[in-house]
C-alpha cells in the first residue's frame, strides 16, 4: 500500500461460477461502496442467464455499473473499457474511499490495474478474412502465418488458443509492424492503490456447481434466450460458452442433450483457463471462497 494514495481499488476475480458476484456485493456493502463489472459476457443488455448477469436484487444490493450497458451489436474493446472504467473510478473516488473490481475477464481487469498498449482495432474485412481462413484451413494455417509475421509473439502465445492468434495477426496485417513489437507491456501509473482477491475452491467443488448452474440457466429460460439470439449468432459477442453451443443444436449439429454436456465441459475448460490466467500473478491474494469473514477481516487490515 502507497500511504501517499488514499484511495484504493479491490479487485475480486476467479474462475467462472466460484461466487465473485456474492462476494463483491458483501464487500460492497461493508465498505458502502459501489461495483464495477470487469465481465465482459455481462456488458451486453440483451444477454442475461446465459452470462449470469446479477439477479435485480443483487443489483438492488449494490450501484453496478457496467452490467448491460451496450448492445451486442455495438463495437466494444478494452481499449474503451479501460477508458470508461477509470473515468467511472474517479467519480466514485470522489465520494467514496474503496471501489470494487469485479470480474473472470483477465484482460480487462488489467486493462483497469495496469493500462493496455495502444493497439489498432482491425479492419472489419480483414478480421472476416482471417475468420474465414481460420474456418477453412483450420489452426495450423494461422500458426504458420503467424510464425512468419512476428515469430517473437508465436514463440510466446498460446498455441492453442485461435482467437489470440487472429487478434495478432489483425494487428500485424493491419500495420505491417509485428505484434510483439507493439506489445509494450508497460504498466501504468495508477493513483490508487489495488487489493486483488482471488476467489478459488476445490476443483471438484468448482465443477459440481458450474455444471448445476448450467443445469438452473437451462431451467430458468437458456434454451428461448439463445433461440432469440439467433439471428445474431454470427456477432462476436455471441461467439461464447452456453450460446455458442446451442447455436449448433438449432443448427443441427448436436442434440439437445450433446449441446448441454458441451455447455458444462467449455464451461469447465474455461475455468481452467481463467485459474492458469490469474496464477500467473504475484499480487492476488487467494482465499477460499466459502470464507467471506477471512476476507473482510484481511481488507479491514490492510485499508486502514
């Protein structure tokens, strides 16, 4: 802590399902303070069960801000997340002590802590490109594009991973620079401080209940959510675990019942993701996610 910044961040994250939501809007309520959503699934006002958008008495619990507030059909990034995040940061800094971060969307709680480097957004034409060779070619194509555009970035990316290939190659086709060199990775100077509380449970645990809350997004309206969405499968923002899935049941591909075991496994997997994500990091502070009292008691500690 910087005795020089009187202000502070807390920032809550962790792998989908592992009870962010709760935790935030207790820590909320005990420092009377207000949320910032850092999921990105949640920014989109026409999706709710399907990204487990907070029930309106959870957001009676505590002033949200960005849960819903753009369209799917909007251009959105992190560049203009980051923006309106600090701006919104500063206004509750003006009346308030502590803010909450909340969010499993790594990329843009650091968009918040840190700062992201200024890179282009694509040309609509060339990202569809670079769909299409994905589609046709698969993901050797682009691995062997990428290698020969910035073989820096493909000795460092996950290899596995498609859509952090095509984002580097949108930026190394759409500059003609590498994508590595554009990557500064310098942090930012922020003018608060920032706790980070990483949320975790046993694994088993964790699975149990990402694959009962599919099974309650399923009994609560998924299912007409997603047909309603559609005509907008093609949208990036749809391009996510739960819709994506039973885009391909309406399409034919799988069953209901295939679609349903594929929601809970890509939900798992993505888990999995975030968990590797955020380990990476020195600065959070893991706690067991069934101890909310063990996390107060650490945040009244260390904001005095």
């Amino acid at each position: 802590m910087n005795p020089k910044k009187t202000k502070t961040l807390i920032v809550i994250t962790g792998p989908t399902a592992v009870g962010k939501t709760a935790m935030a809007i207790r820590i909320a309520q005990h420092f009377a303070t207000e949320i910032i959503s850092a999921d990105s699934r949640q920014f989109y006002k026409e999706l709710n069960i399907g990204v487990a958008k907070p029930s309106n008495e959870e957001l009676a619990a505590a002033t949200h801000h960005f849960i819903g507030n753009i369209s799917i059909t909007e251009a959105y990034n992190v560049s203009k997340f980051e923006t309106e995040a600090l701006l919104c940061l500063e206004n509750i800094f003006q009346t308030k002590d502590a803010a909450v971060l909340v969010g499993g969307s790594g990329l843009y709680i650091d968009a918040v802590c840190k700062g992201i480097d200024e890179l282009p957004d694509p040309d609509e034409e060339l990202r569809e490109d670079i769909k299409q060779l994905f589609a046709k070619e698969g993901i050797e194509a682009l691995r062997s594009r990428l290698k020969v555009l910035d073989p820096d970035y493909y000795h460092q990316v996950d290899l596995a991973n498609p859509k952090r290939i095509m984002r580097a190659l949108e930026v190394c086709l759409c500059t003609g620079k590498p994508f590595s060199s554009l990557r500064l990775n310098q942090q930012e100077p922020r003018l608060f401080n920032i706790i980070k509380i990483g949320l975790n449970r046993k694994r088993e645990d964790l699975y149990e209940m990402i694959n009962k809350r599919v099974d309650i997004m399923l009994e609560t309206g998924l299912l007409d959510e997603a047909r309603a969405m559609l005509p907008y499968q093609h949208l990036n923002a749809l391009n996510t675990v739960g819709y994506k899935e039973l885009f391909a049941y309406f399409n034919n591909e799988y069953s209901l019942n295939q679609a349903i075991d594929k929601i809970k496994v890509n939900s798992r997997r993505y888990a999995k993701r975030q968990l590797t994500w955020f380990t990476r990091y020195n600065d959070i502070e893991w706690f067991e996610a069934d101890k909310p009292d063990e996390i107060l008691d650490y945040l009244d500690v260390h904001l005095k």
